[in-house]
C-alpha cells in the first residue's frame, strides 16, 4: 500500500513571494490533515478536510494560508505572501473514518526556508 | 483545552542502556496518548497508543509506555536502545470526539552514542 505522498521535498523562496505544497493521500482515506511543523517544535494542526469538506480550519492563518481538496483526494496548501516566520516543515496526513479511533498516516513533509 | 509537556528537549544515552523519556499531560476530559517517532527527513511514524484497558501499553522497535492517569503521565521506555533509535519522540493528547485534534508536544531528542 503506497503511503501518503507529497511534494516538493524542499522549496527555497524570498518573503513575499508564493508557494504551493501538494499532497496525495493514501488511497479511499476520506480525513486530510496539514501540520506545520516550526523547528524544535510538534506539529500544529492548520486544517483537516474530510472528503471535499472543511472540519477545522481555527488555525490556519487564512489571511496568507489557502487550501483545497476539490475532489475529496489530493490537496494544495498555499500560502501567499510568505513571511520569514513561515519557514518550517509542513506535513500532509491522512486518514479512514468511522471507527472509534482511526491512525493518522504521515507523508514525509516539505521543508520550506523562506529567506 | 488538552496540553502535553515534553520536559526533556534532548536525552544523550550510550548504545544498550535503559531511556525514558518523560510526558506529562493536561486535559479536563478523558483523552488518547501517543507516542510518534520522526526519523530524520522523515514525517512522523506511530509507535504505540494508548485508548482504553491496560494502563502498559507495547509498541514497535521494542518500546512500550505506561498511563499513569492521577499522575497524568505517559512516559516512553525502552530496556536496552539501539544506534537506530535517534530520533526525534512526539508525546500527543487527543480527547474522545472523532473530530478533535491531535496536541502534540514540542519533541525529545533521542541522540544514542556508541
């Protein structure tokens, strides 16, 4: 069973300037997850779609942050304009639903440095 | 709201010896405790997890944690650590309702020495 994907692994922009991570989650997974993850830091929980939905969004900075998940499987996570204080490790989950508690799967995160 | 503290940011141990790593938890409501490990360049894999039942819970590469509710606690042990075992260990919280977050803490370095 592949894992969940994502991509770029890294990606080097100047502040102001635009980004967009993308991610493929593990196949017939309905829950999606972003994290971003700040150097010596857990990971913080931006937004969860399941399916096409939006269940949480409280901490995505949504004056910057952007996301999408049009047809219930992959995802983009924008930002835009980034700001020095965005570099960090951003990673993609997923997960089934309908059991008391269902495993988040993680992919491997792209490491953002905004200069 | 749910909190986990992660007291150690870095734990250096020689290769073969015991580690526990420690996890204190706030939460005014019955919760989910994890471990995850990250390996370097690499998102965060389960190690074990915590729902119900016996209060010692066995996960993979041969750890296992203990819940230890009137101390609010869930600290990661393993007898004997290999050069693998760096890493980077995530305590996290999460309450019963199938729509709540995961709360991460902010992480123990495990480094291992020969």
């Amino acid at each position: 069973e592949a894992g969940v994907a994502q991509s770029p692994r890294y990606k080097i922009i100047e502040k102001r300037q635009s980004v967009a991570f993308w991610c493929n989650p593990i196949s017939g997974h309905a829950t999606l997850y972003w994290y971003q993850q700040i150097l010596g830091q857990g990971p913080k929980l931006l937004i969860q779609f399941q399916n096409n939905g939006v269940v949480d969004d409280s901490q995505l900075p949504k004056d910057r942050f952007s996301a999408e998940r049009l047809k219930g499987v992959d995802s983009t996570l924008k930002i835009q304009p980034a700001k020095l204080e965005d570099s960090a490790v951003y990673l993609c989950a997923s997960s089934s639903v309908g059991q008391t508690y269902n495993e988040q799967f993680f992919g491997p995160g792209t490491r953002l440095t905004v200069l | 709201a749910q909190s986990v503290t992660q007291l150690d940011s870095q734990v250096p141990v020689f290769e073969e010896a015991p580690v526990e790593l420690r996890c204190n938890y706030s939460s005014s409501v019955s919760v989910y405790l994890f471990w995850y490990v990250q390996y370097p360049n690499q998102g965060l894999q389960l190690l074990l997890k915590y729902l119900s039942g016996s209060t010692l819970v066995k996960g993979i590469n041969g750890f296992e944690a203990e819940f230890n509710k009137s101390q609010t606690s869930f600290h990661l042990r393993k007898p004997s650590v290999h050069i693998s075992d760096t890493a980077e260990y995530f305590c996290a919280v999460r309450t019963y309702s199938s729509a709540s977050k995961i709360i991460f803490g902010s992480g123990t370095r495990l480094s291992i020495r020969p």
